[in-house]
C-alpha cells in the first residue's frame, strides 16, 4: 500500500502534553499492542499532515498522532484540519485525546487528572471546518462512553493526584499563557481548567461524525490562582507522567465497545442553509 494512502481505522489517539516526551505507543509495554507501520506524512487539502503511526491494539486498527509542536509555518488550525481530514478519510469513529491543563478552580491540585465534561471556547479560532457542510449540536461535546472509560482507566491506574470526572475546560489561543485578569475572567465564567487544545478538535470530530473525549493532567495553577507555578516543575510533571498517561488512554481504548449507542453520531445534522439562486 502506498504511504500517501490513508489506512483504514476506527480508533485514534491524539497524543498531547503528556506524551509528548516518549514514542507512543512503540514506547510503552502494553498487551496486545503491534505497531503496524509509520507515515511520514499524508497530503490533505489544508497541507502535509503530521506523522502518524497506524497500529493495533487486540484487533482494534488506531492511528496515532502527535498535536503538539507547531511545525514552523502550519497555522494549529491548519494543523487540526490537515488531521481531521486524515482521520475522516480512515473511517475513524471514535477519538482519545490527552493533554495538559492549568487549574482555574481552588480545589483542583498539579497532577490531579480531569476528564472534562463541557467546555467555554474563548480562542480566536471560530470557523475551523474542514468543508462538509454539517450543522454541529454541541450539547454533548464529549462521548459519555469515552468518558467513563478515561474515569475508569485513571482510577484504575492512578497517579499521585486524584481523579475529577467532570470539568468545563477553558479553551484559549497558544502559544502564550494567560494573564492573572483573564484567568480571573474565565473562573467567573464557569471554568475549572484552561488549556488550548479542546477547540477546534471537539467541532472537527462532531464533524466527521466520530466520537470524542480527553483526559487532562493537571500541570500547573493558572496564573493568579494559589501560587507562582515554575518551569522546572512544569517539565518534571510531563516526564514523569507520560508513561501512565499512555498507558490510561491504551486502557480506555481496549475496553470500547465495537458498538456505540452514545447519540454522538445523531448531533450533526445537514445544514439548513441554502443558496439562494
């Protein structure tokens, strides 16, 4: 097969912060893991995609793909779609995604893991679609199976935080971090943590009609709240992490179910808007 064809696969995995620092999934003992091949890129309609690495897990055909990095003249929207559109073109139907997260709210501590439940889309990043024409309802922005199955691997295979199994996750533009007013700004809205990683990607898999949730480690105290957080210790968390987060994520991917009957797939409609002639 050639490497410039997508492969077909159900399953993927966008690796973020906290795995950023190992090869997923080569890096990681897991049973019933065999790495099938690596693509070095796949040409999109919004530019090269990243690398991706298709492998199986007991049967289950996932693709895998790191977000994180920017690659030098790739806007993250343009980076998102060029995924996405990867990910439609293989059939992918239900998404894990993981990544790092500020806390706004007090109780909420570095190393603690956040599944979150909803979110508050404060980026400037609005009309990020990769041209299907959908209505996307985002009354359900993230699969309840998915969900409980991140709930039950991170209790499963704990940390040295505790596990929340809901959160509105604050969601801002990179590559900055936010000042001590925005943050206060956001925690008056509703939000528990901030990070940069849920929108565009939860409008992009309503989109494609695929199934959607993360699990978030806690990193750092967004600026303002209980204490000054320090680079050193920002590091010492995504290294020491990184191999339990793969592993969660390899855990809630082999117990999905083949079947869903979540209602994901029912919250995008054809659009109602027409041409007028």
């Amino acid at each position: 097969m050639s490497k410039t064809v997508v492969p077909a696969a159900s399953y993927a995995i966008i690796g973020g912060s906290s795995t950023n620092s190992l090869n997923f999934p080569e890096e990681i003992t897991f049973p019933g893991v065999k790495v099938l091949e690596f693509y070095k890129s796949f040409p999109t309609p919004f530019g090269d995609s990243p690398s991706f690495v298709l492998f199986e897990l007991n049967g289950k055909r996932t693709l895998t793909c790191v977000m994180h990095g920017w690659r030098p003249g790739v806007t993250r929207a343009d980076a998102s779609r060029q995924i996405f559109w990867v990910f439609q073109q293989a059939g992918v139907q239900s998404i894990l995604s993981e990544g790092g997260v500020g806390a706004i709210s007090h109780l909420l501590r570095p190393r603690d893991l956040v599944i979150p439940n909803d979110y508050l889309d404060f980026s400037l990043r609005k009309d990020v679609h990769i041209g299907s024409g959908y209505l996307c309802i985002m009354r359900q922005p993230f699969c309840p199976i998915l969900r409980t199955l991140l709930v039950k691997a991170s209790e499963e295979l704990p940390g040295k935080g505790r596990v929340f199994d809901r959160s509105n996750y604050v969601v801002t533009d990179g590559r900055h971090f936010e000042s001590p007013a925005e943050v206060q700004h956001y925690r008056m809205a509703g939000g528990d943590v901030i990070g940069q990683s849920v929108a565009p990607e939860v409008y992009l898999a309503r989109e494609i009609g695929a199934c959607y949730a993360r699990l978030e480690l806690v990193v750092n105290y967004a600026e303002g709240i209980v204490t000054d957080w320090s680079h050193e210790e920002l590091k010492d968390i995504f290294y020491e992490e990184s191999t339990l987060a793969g592993k969660r994520l390899l855990m809630a991917l082999e117990a999905l179910p083949e079947e869903r009957d979540c209602g994901c797939g029912e919250l995008r409609k054809a659009t109602l808007l027409r041409e007028r002639k």
